[in-house]
C-alpha cells in the first residue's frame, strides 16, 4: 500500500508571492480555477492560501486534505490512475533514462506527459477532475478553504513532482521499485537510486539526533465520570478504557491533522468526552446543555452556553447589517439586545467569539442549544424547522 505524505503547514507568505512557477504546477492550477464559477471565492482561496489559513498538508493516493482556519476538515479527490494505465505510464518513462533522472531532480519533462498523454495516461489533471470537500457552510465548488488548499498544493508540485504522481496512487519508491523489474535505458537509473537513496549506519549513529523537547508538566490527572461496572468488583473499568482509547484516538487525529492540540481546561474535556462518547451526565447541574452545546459547536459552543460577553463596536455593526437583512414582515416588534444574545420571546440567538450565530430555545425556564451555527443569521432554524428569522416581524433595537 502506498503510504501518505505529510507536509508542515506553509507560514504567511510574503507580499507579491506566486503560485505555480513550474509548468505542471500551473496546469494544476489551471484545472481547478476552470472548474470554478465564482471568481470571489478563487480570490479569497488566494488570500488564505497567502496568509498560512491553512494547517498541515496531507497527500495520499487519490486525496490531499487539510484543515483550513483550524476548524474546517477540507479535501479535493484526484481520480488515481487504473493498474493498466500505470503499466502504459511505466512504459513510457523506462523507455527514456532521462526521465527518471528529471523527477528525481524535480522536473517534469514535456516528452513525458506528451507520451503518456499518447498511451492514454492523464498524468495532469482537467477540468472537472479535482473534487472538493470541506466541512464549512460554504455551498462554493470550490469554497475558498479548497481553493486555498488547491493553491498550497501547487508549491508542492512546483518542489517535487513525484507529488502528483503519488494523488494519481504511487509514490516516488513503488515507482522506482517497478523499474528495476523493467528492462530499459530507466532501469539502471532507478537501481543506482534506491542503494544511493539509504544512509549509512555509521554515518547516521555519528549525526546523533537533537535533544527531545520537556514534556509538559503534569497536574492532577483528569478522572472521566463513571461509566456503570461495579467498583466494588476491583476489576479494570473495561468501559471506561474503552472511552479513554477513543478518546486517544481522537486526540492523535486531531495532532495529525491539526499540528497541534487544543488547549482544554478540565471542565471543557469533561464535556467533550461526555459528548464524543454519549456518557451519563451523571446528575451533574448543566452538563446535559453543556453536551449539546459542545455537540454542536465544540468549545466555541461550550462557550457562547456560559459565558457572555460584549463583541467590538464593528462587530455590533456587522451583527446589525446581518439582522435586519434577515427581518421580514411589517408589523415591528423590539427584540431585547444585551452584549451578544438577542431574544424574542422563546428564541435566542447568541454571537460567538467566532464570529458565528448560535441559536438557543426556552425550555423549562432554560436557555438550550437549539442547533448548529451559522455565519448567517437568516439561515437559522428553530427546532420545528421554521426560519428563526424571516418567519418573524422583528424591529432589532441594538
């Protein structure tokens, strides 16, 4: 199986920087710029991609993925290409030492996408072929968070062009591997570069290795609550470890993805693991809100539950713009405002510290999360599915 790629997240680039100084980069660019028909989310795409919007870079057969503004799961899907067509690709590059040579030092010879374009083989991708994925509101095909990733990507392909041929489903030594077992002007040239490619043992143990970083210091260890086994039994909370690995995994994935953790207090883990997991709240004031709040926006929404608190002059501005576009109706009724939660009777809707909308019910003398954020507030629902907004006459007096 070939093995994913990994690439550290690009920092902030530099005013005037380019995209695709390599032929074959720019092809890739081109073919996703084609396929998209909205030029203000390609502009955007641009500017995040630029200002280091986007996190680590994961490359893999048929997929590159990362996450965009540390919250959106964003992937574009390249068709890899059929065995046969390797074979006919294959063919093509043992028939020419040269081409080997020139990817191993980076380049992508013209001659050899002309003649695998001859044998069948679509080595670049068209329009059409690039599929974007990301888990953001945005309905863009490409969104900008894809475009932004798309346009990373062509600094990949512009440093090492065995990067597209890995999308198109074999990485640089299954490729080099299947020459050696061809006869042809390439083969020789494949063999010399795996035995060039190790290091010597010697030579590795006298480079030594860096010092490892302190771990960080350990407080009092976080008890999960109690997931029903008898502990009067003395026995391994199966359950409970079974909750625990999941949750390792999940932290694992996010280290992968992200580059990073994030930072939880004691409080907000408790919450994330009784939400991830579906554990009893246990009788615990709040926490059953608390879980659906998380559920639906994670600690951004654990937070906009308990915490209030007074957004920037501006963003009052733009939360007023955003309002009344979405107010409808004649008849006029005052909404009372106070910092950034907005009632009208039995609705609620708070503005997050992340620039989203959470909508909010009454139920039993309590304020609970009544669905998933929006950047838009129009584009809430209650919880009978009714729009929050435009279904009401409301006068927001803010």
């Amino acid at each position: 199986m070939t093995a994913a790629r990994g690439f550290p997240a690009f920092p902030p680039q530099r005013a005037g920087a380019r995209f695709a100084t390599s032929w074959w980069g720019g092809a890739w660019v081109k073919a996703m710029e084609d396929t998209s028909l909205d030029h203000g989310l390609l502009r955007k795409g641009r500017a995040y991609a630029k200002t280091g919007q986007v996190g680590p870079i994961t490359v893999s057969p048929g997929r590159i993925a990362a996450v965009a503004e540390s919250e959106y799961d964003t992937v574009v899907r390249v068709e890899q290409l059929t065995d046969d067509a390797w074979e006919r690709f294959l063919d093509q590059v043992a028939a020419k030492a040269g081409h080997i040579a020139a990817l191993l030092e980076g380049d992508m010879p013209h001659d050899l996408v002309e003649a695998a374009e001859d044998a069948a083989v679509p080595l670049l991708p068209a329009v059409g072929d690039l599929e974007p994925e990301c888990s953001c509101p945005d309905w863009g095909h490409p969104c900008k968070h894809a475009a932004a990733l798309c346009y990373q990507v062509s600094w990949l392909l512009d440093a090492d062009p065995f990067v597209l041929l890995l999308m198109r489903g074999r990485g640089e030594r299954e490729l080099i591997e299947a020459l050696q077992l061809r006869d042809g002007p390439a083969a020789s040239t494949a063999a010399s570069t795996v035995v060039a490619a190790g290091v010597p043992a010697r030579e590795a143990f006298a480079a030594g290795v860096p010092p490892l970083p302190q771990p960080p210091p350990f407080d009092v260890p976080f008890t999960p609550p109690a997931l029903g086994p008898d502990p009067e039994a003395g026995l391994v909370n199966v359950a409970a470890l079974g909750v625990l690995a999941a949750s390792a995994a999940w932290r694992a994935r996010e280290l992968l993805l992200r580059g990073r953790l994030p930072e939880l207090t004691e409080h907000q883990d408790r919450v994330r693991l009784a939400a991830d997991h579906d554990l009893d709240a246990g009788g615990e004031p709040g926490l059953d809100a608390a879980v659906q709040a998380w559920r639906y926006g994670g600690a951004a929404g654990l937070d906009v539950l308990e915490a209030a608190w007074t957004p920037p002059r501006q963003d009052l501005a733009r939360a007023r713009a955003l309002l009344e576009a979405g107010w409808e109706g004649e008849a006029p009724l005052t909404v009372e405002a106070w910092r950034n939660r907005w009632t009208l009777g039995a609705l609620q809707l708070r503005y997050g510290r992340d620039g989203r909308w959470y909508p909010f019910t009454k139920r039993d003398g309590r304020w609970w999360p009544a669905g998933p954020p929006e950047r838009d507030p129009a584009a809430l629902t209650d919880p009978e599915g009714s729009n929050t907004l435009s279904g009401s006459s409301v006068k927001y007096a803010l």
